[in-house]
C-alpha cells in the first residue's frame, strides 16, 4: 500500500472545488444584497455571522465531498460524477491508497473529517452561542450542498461523519450553556 502524500490530498481537495462554484456566489449576492437596509450595527453582526455560516458550508460541503469522492475511487465507482470533467483530480491515487484514505483512522475517515468540521465551527463559534448554532446549521446546509453535487443520497460513511460532527457541535452549545431544539439531520 502506499503512502498518502499531501499531493493526492490536495487533488482530491482541487476536484472538489469546482463543484463548490456552481452556488458559491449566487447565494452569497442574494443575502448580502437583503442587508442594505438594515442598521450598521445589526448589519455588521448579521454579515459577520452569515459569512461564519458561509464558511463552515462551504468546508463542510468541501470536506463531505472529498470523503465521498475518496470512497467512490477506493470502490472504483464515481456514483454518476465523470473524472474526466474535472482535470485537476489526480487519477494516480491507486484504489488501495484511496480506501487507506477514507479507512477508520485516515484522512478522510468518520472520526477525522467529522473532527475536521466539528473543530472548523468551534474554533470559530468560541463560547458564542448563536455563532455556534449559525456553524452548524452551516455543515448542514454543507451536507446537502454536497448531496445535489452526487445527485442525490450520500453514502452511510458520509451520514456517520455528519452525525458525529453534530454531536461535537451540539456538545459545545451546551457548554456553553445553549441548547439545540432542532437536532433532526
């Protein structure tokens, strides 16, 4: 088996990327462009959070996607999606370095892209508890961002990885004394 190089992970992360431009901007323009009329102040807080939001979607979405595209290598199946349109994905990741990719303790595995997002929305909700809620509905926004990128369901490494990343996040609402009412994926 090979050795996981920074290269093969870093084309799995530039495959993914042209998938995240089709709604980046789009969505972005339109609740910037609802904002003008509100108080500075307010709007200042607003767009701080939605761009935290922004930002945990799109690495969610980012992160989910590179998962899934690891496992469809290291199954050998693309689920729909053609290799071929997106020339930056390196095709050298062998079937057997893509599976050590996406295995328990790999770069793509449950426990270390779920601690991937978990920490991306922590880190940069601290102890404020709407932050943290705005990351979180973020990484599902993110996760289902990246189902209409395959076309439909993600597979259960990818549902397990969402389902451990909420936990984390809905650990840190509570720590900090808030509390998730809506804890449906």
């Amino acid at each position: 088996m090979g050795v996981i190089s920074v290269q093969n992970i870093q084309s799995v992360k530039s495959f993914t990327s042209k998938l995240m431009l089709k709604n980046d901007t789009t969505n972005m323009n339109s609740k910037k462009h609802k904002m003008d009329s509100i108080p500075e102040s307010v709007a200042q807080h607003a767009k701080g959070m939605l761009n935290f939001k922004h930002d945990i979607r799109t690495m969610s979405f980012e992160n989910l996607n590179e998962q899934y595209g690891t496992l469809s290598l290291s199954l050998n199946q693309l689920g729909g999606v053609q290799l071929e349109e997106y020339n930056e994905f390196d095709s050298s990741l062998s079937q057997a370095e893509a599976k050590k990719m996406v295995s328990e303790d790999g770069y793509y595995g449950v426990k270390n892209t779920s601690q991937r997002i978990a920490d991306f929305v922590i880190k940069g909700g601290g102890d404020d508890i709407e932050r943290l809620k705005a990351g979180r509905e973020g990484v599902l926004h993110g996760f289902k961002e990246s189902e209409k990128a395959f076309g439909g369901a993600l597979p259960g490494i990818s549902h397990e990885t969402l389902k451990t990343a909420l936990e984390k996040i809905d650990k840190a609402i509570e720590d900090a004394g808030g509390s998730v009412v809506d804890i449906s994926v």
